[in-house]
C-alpha cells in the first residue's frame, strides 16, 4: 500500500509539471527525471499523449475565437489559481 501510495504521488507531481514539461520550460535534471518516470509508467505516458493532443488541437483555434470579455476573465481565473497554486507550493 505504501508503495502504491508514493507512485500516485509521484504520478500527481509529474501531472502538475507536464505542460512545462511540454513546453520545454523545465531545467534539463527535471526533464531526465519525468523522462525516466515516463519511460516505466503507462498512465503517465497516456496522460502525455492526451496533453499533447489537446495542446495540438487547441493551437488549431482562430486566434479570436473568444470574445474580449471572455479572455479577460478567462486570463483572471488563471492568474488567480496560479497565485493559489504557488502559495500551496511554498507551504
């Protein structure tokens, strides 16, 4: 049990640094790491794939797909759990 819960941590930390991952914005020791716990994990490597697909079909959008006002609270919500990610992070 304690095994299977250290993955599923493991598993959660990895979820939580895909799209930086995705986006080359990790250090190259962070990158080895995910790389190495991708290569021995099947969920993990499903939920990249399903990432990539979804990143992929929305850089596919119009451009002003949204309308003004949408953004803007759109970038709103994502500034502020953001913010509140960080400050969990940091406790």
């Amino acid at each position: 049990m304690v095994h299977e819960d250290l993955e599923k941590m493991r598993c959660q930390e990895l979820f939580a640094r895909l799209s930086e991952f995705i986006d080359e914005e990790l250090p190259e020791g962070i990158c080895s790491e995910i790389e190495a716990h991708l290569s021995d994990c099947e969920p993990c490597q499903a939920f990249l794939r399903t990432l990539r697909k979804t990143v992929e079909i929305c850089q596919q959008l119009p451009q002003d797909s949204l309308p003004e006002e949408a953004r803007r609270e759109l970038r709103e919500t994502l500034q502020a759990e953001l913010a509140d990610w960080k400050q969990k992070r940091s406790l």
